[in-house]
C-alpha cells in the first residue's frame, strides 16, 4: 500500500508587492541587497484581517478539484502553521469547519518551514497503515502578521500563502521514502520569543532569526537528508526529475542543489516571486510546476524543508 498524491492546489493573497513597494512603505533597505542575498523580487502579504484558515481553505478548494475528491470523503487533516488562527481550535479544525467535513480527524503540526514535509510523512505513515484513506495535506502561514517591520534584516524575506495536496491509499507509488529530523538545541536561531500569560502576549511576539547560523545548518541538513531519502528508497539522485526545496533563500537552494549533484533546471524555484512562505512554501512551489506542466506523472520529485525548531526533512516521491 502507498500513500498517492491525487491533486496539489495553492493559493496567494492579493498582487505582488515587490521590494521596492517594500521601500516605499517605510523599508529601510535596497533592491540590490534582497536580490543578491536571498533573490527575492516579490512577495504576496495577506490583509490584516486574514488568517491561515482562510488561505488554506483556497487551497484545499484547488487541491480537492484537482483530486476529483470531495471534502466530505476526506478523513484526515493535517495543517502545517507555526501562525494559527487561534491559540485553539486548531487551524485544521477552523478548516474542516469550512470545507463542510464532518468526522476527519484534524491536527496541526507546528514544524515552522519543515511543517508541510513532517505533515506529509505523517499522512504517508498513517495512510500506509491503512488506518485513513484521503488525506488533506496543507502548508499556510501569514509571517506578515509576525514580522517587525523595524527589523530590514527579516522582515524582507517573508510573504504569506497556503498550499496544499490531497493524499490517497494507492496500490501503485506514491511517496518512496520520508525522513524528519529535528535538533532542539539550536532552538535560539530562529524563533518568536513571546507566549501569553494572563490574557497577555508576554516575551517577544515577532519573528527572530540569527541568519548566518541558520544558513550554515540549513545548507548542511538539507543535503544529508536528501541522502537518506534517496538511500532509504534505493534512488540515485540522478534519478531525480524534480527537487522542490523549501523556499528561504536562492543561495540555499542552489548550495543543496550542487551538493546533490543537480542542475538548476531540475530545481523548482518561487522564492523570487513568493518570498519565504514558511509550511506553505512547497506545495506552492509544487502546485506551480504541475500546474504549468514541467511535474508530469510518473516522475520522481524529492521535497525537502528546513525550519526553526531546529527541523529538517525530506519525501521522495513518485507522482
Ligand atoms: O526558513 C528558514 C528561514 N531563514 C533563512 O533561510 C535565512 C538564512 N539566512 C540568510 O538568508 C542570510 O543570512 C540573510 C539573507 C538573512 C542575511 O544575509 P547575510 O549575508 O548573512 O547578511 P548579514 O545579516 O550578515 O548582514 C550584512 C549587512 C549588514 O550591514 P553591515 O553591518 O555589514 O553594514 C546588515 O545591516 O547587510 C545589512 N542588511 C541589509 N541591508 C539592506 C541586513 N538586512 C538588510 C536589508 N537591506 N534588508
């Protein structure tokens, strides 16, 4: 039995805001500096009032069409945020709630930027299992509400969105392999400090990152665990037709590409358009590149993600 990705679907609030719109809202930065550090153009950022439950109702929207499944038939919900709508219910049941579903059992995985892959590897484990049929797979997160916009070395790197895919019992692959890790002690590096006590946030409410740090680990787990996915499905990483990382940054990306032995036509990238979009950021790159035709059936695609915690993990699969 393997867990199938039947239909991918991804959704990005409002226009694009490039970086100089960024300047010209108070950012005290340059075009210069965001392209040749992270290359990033452009970003999406979600209206005040909207939430991730709302973006991954989009994309859940998309990814059911794309299935040719209906809500009510799904019966597991996996939402990957770090910026839920509520401290609880969880973003997954605010979700279930929308689509209609009655009965699915829905949780959130909170993995920061490696959300959506430890999301997919439960999915994978638990269909597997032949516990659950129809998956509903999501990655959504609205950073926007969470940056210090003071902050020029963070707040330029992050855009909001959601992604999502719809994972089936199949008798035919499906996921090859999916390995998460995760390493508490560099918990310092990349974080939101704050907690509420009292009716009160109290501590740091907005994003902080040591960006040199987590640039060094992030190039360095990313590749071993690519490794281990291709080992543990005996695929050599030739055999890849597709990589779509997580979407920090283009140096990241291009570093674990190279230590892959992967040319950068095999390499979905959105981190110029979409930002760093944290759990969504894959199965938007993802949903993309089937939608424009380049992920085709029958072809290897491996996904990876790196994020606070410190998190890391891989899936390879056969879509
Ligand atoms: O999901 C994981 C999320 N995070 C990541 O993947 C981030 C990984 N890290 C990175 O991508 C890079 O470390 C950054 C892009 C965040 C920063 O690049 P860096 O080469 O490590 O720059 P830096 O932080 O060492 O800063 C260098 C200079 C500083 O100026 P001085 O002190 O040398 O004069 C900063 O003040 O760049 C300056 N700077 C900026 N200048 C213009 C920092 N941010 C900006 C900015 N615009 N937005």
């Amino acid at each position: 039995m393997f867990a199938r990705i039947a239909g991918v679907g991804s959704y990005l609030p409002g226009s694009p805001i490039s970086n100089t719109d960024l300047i010209q809202r108070g950012v005290d930065t340059d075009n210069d500096w965001i392209v040749s550090r992270t290359g990033i153009k452009s970003r999406h950022l979600a209206d005040a009032g909207c939430t991730s439950s709302e973006l991954a109702y989009e994309a859940s929207c998309r990814a059911l069409e794309s299935a040719g499944v209906k809500a009510s038939e799904i019966d597991l919900i996996i939402v990957a945020t770090s910026t839920p709508d509520f401290i609880f219910p969880s973003t997954a049941c605010l979700l279930q709630s929308k689509l209609g579903n009655q009965g699915a059992m829905a949780f959130d995985v909170q993995a920061v930027c490696a959300g959506f892959i430890y999301a997919l590897n439960l999915a994978d484990k638990l269909i597997r299992s032949g516990s659950h049929k129809k998956a509903l797979v999501v990655g959504a997160d609205v950073f926007s509400k969470i940056l210090d916009w003071d902050d020029r070395a963070t707040c330029v790197l992050f855009g909001d969105g959601a992604g999502a895919v719809v994972v089936e019992a199949s008798e035919t692959p499906g996921i090859l392999s999916a390995a998460a890790h995760a390493d508490g002690s560099y918990n310092g590096i990349l974080s939101v400090p704050g907690s509420v006590c009292g009716g009160k946030v109290t501590g740091d409410p907005f994003l902080r990152m040591d960006g040199q740090a987590v640039f060094k680990l992030a190039v360095r787990v990313l590749s071993e665990v690519a490794k281990e996915c291709c080992e543990i499905a005996g695929v050599a990483p030739a055999e890849i037709d597709w990589l779509v990382p997580h979407q920090a940054n283009i140096r990241i990306i291009e570093s674990t590409a190279k230590k892959m032995g992967l040319g950068m036509d095999k390499v979905v990238v959105t981190v110029d358009r979409h930002g760093n979009t944290s759990a969504a950021s894959i199965p938007l790159a993802f949903d993309l590149a089937v939608r424009d035709g380049r992920i085709a059936r029958g072809q290897k695609v491996l996904l990876e993600g790196v994020g606070g915690g410190f998190t890391w993990g891989a899936v390879l699969l056969e879509f």
